[in-house]
C-alpha cells in the first residue's frame, strides 16, 4: 500500500510539472513572439502567467491554504499506515486559517495606512490649488481610498457643512488609519484658527511616510530573524527524510512503537513551543 501511495503521488507530481513546463513554454512563445506560436493572431488578452497567478489567488481564496495541512497529513498518513497524520492535519487546519486571516489583517492595514498617506498629499495639493477644504475633501476623496468605510460619513460632513474633524475621528478607529486623527486635528486647527492647512498636511504627510519607513525597516531587520525561526522549524522533517534516504523507516518507528510515538508528542510539543516563542519575540519587537 506505501508503495501504491508512492507511485501515485509520483505520478500526479509528474503530471503537475508536465503542465507547468507546458504552460511555460506556451507563455515563451507568447511573450517572445507577441502572438500564437504559429505566427497567428497576436494575443490581446493578459499573459499566461498572470492569467495562471490569478487563478492560483483566486482558487487559494476560496479554499484557503490551510488544506495543504490536511492534503499533507493524508499523504504521510498514507505513506505511515496510520491515522495519527491525518488528525494532525486536520488539527492544523483551524490553526492556519487563524494565521492566513490574520496576515490578510494585516495586509489591509497597510493598505489603508499607505491611502492615508496618498490621502494626506492629495489633500494638501488640493488646498494649493486654490480649492476650498470641504470641496479639496471631496476631490481627494474620489481619487483614493484612505477614508475606507467612514468615507461616506466623512464625505457627507464636508459636503453639508458638518463635523468633518469629528467624521475624522471615527474614520481614524479603523485599523491602520490612525493618521487620520493627525488630519482632524489639522482641519480643526485650520478651520478654527484660520492656519494654513497645507503647510499642516505637508508636516503631517512628512510624520506618516516616517513612521511607515520606520516600521518597513524594522520588519527588514526582523526578516532574518523570520528565516532562522522558519528554519529550525523546518529541520525536523528534513532530518525524517535524511532518515527515510538512509532506509530507517522513521514512520513506521514514530507512529508503530510506544518509544517513538513519545518522541513524536514531546518534539511537537517543543516544535510549537518554540514556534510561539519566537513568534512572541518578533511581535514584541514590532510593537516596541
């Protein structure tokens, strides 16, 4: 049965290169020739690869990545002839979903963070222009999304003469529009005390590109940190191969033996022991 489980991974293996390397000569062609490879009617729709990477994104949104962690603990599952893998990876899949949710979390913070940016130069450049501030609100708004999902309140505010600091204010509690705080209190300022509300979203723009800069940097400094952690993480499944190479059998020992199904518990449990805390130190030093 290991073996059958073995050929035929072996074999889906060759039929996903097969297609790859075929997709990939097809998208040489395209790109080299302009147009079809028999000099054909050129092509105007997207290139192959971008059209297979949109398919990947668009199948890995619906399914999540997470069932890797089940597909993988099926195969060693298979290839062990036994269960225990396949609860594990079963187990593994809430784990990861949390995971991939919160790196999506965090990509759409940045996102709004760096609208918020464009948002704050718009503005400024609209207010140079000679345009009022509620009408200078209005047109960089249309142009950028920094105002998010408070938009419409923010943008009824300023149109209407209302509480456009105020509108500010909430729009700022969503994550990673905390500069918007920095924009109210510039148009109250501005409004209030008749100062230049260019010159305060100039500054106000400087801070925020300086705070981003800061903070892109220090996630540079923690890269190798990541890799390290990602690395050791790692060594355990390449030292079961090197042991399967050398013929051990390291599956069979691992879940067919009260020895070995001890050392398999106590390593996973110092696998995500130490996983969590190396995640806690990179996060502290993020938050610092």
């Amino acid at each position: 049965m290991c073996m059958a489980g073995a050929l035929l991974c072996l074999a889906l293996l060759v039929r996903l290169l097969g297609g790859r390397h075929q997709g990939m000569r097809r998208a040489r062609l395209l790109l080299a020739g302009g147009g079809a490879a028999g000099g054909g009617v050129v092509a105007t729709g997207p290139p192959l690869w971008e059209q297979a990477v949109a398919e990947l994104r668009r199948r890995s949104g619906r399914w999540g990545a997470e069932w890797a962690a089940l597909a993988a603990g099926m195969l060693i599952g298979l290839l062990g002839a036994s269960v225990i893998p396949v609860v594990a990876g079963a187990a593994g899949v809430p784990v990861l979903r949390r995971v991939r949710l919160a790196r999506q979390e965090r990509s759409a913070t940045e996102r709004r963070t760096d609208a918020v940016i464009v948002l704050c130069g718009a503005l400024a450049g609209e207010v140079r222009s000679g345009w009022q501030p509620g009408a200078a609100l209005l047109r960089a708004a249309r142009d950028c999304d920094g105002l998010g999902d408070a938009q419409a309140a923010v943008v009824a505010a300023a149109r209407f003469g209302g509480d456009v600091p105020g509108a500010l204010a909430t729009a700022a509690r969503q994550p990673g529009a905390e500069g918007l705080l920095g924009l109210a209190a510039c148009w109250r300022v501005a409004v209030d005390q008749g100062a230049g509300l260019a010159a305060g979203l100039d500054r106000l723009d400087g801070a925020l590109r300086a705070e981003r800069d800061q903070r892109a940097d220090l996630r540079a400094q923690l890269a190798g940190a990541r890799a390290t952690a990602v690395l050791l993480a790692a060594l355990p499944a390449l030292g079961l191969l090197l042991g399967a190479a050398m013929g051990a059998d390291p599956l069979r020992v691992l879940l067919h033996s009260g020895a070995g199904f001890g050392c398999l518990t106590a390593g996973a449990v110092f696998e995500a022991a130490g996983m969590w805390w190396a995640t806690r130190i990179v996060r502290g030093a993020e938050a610092v």
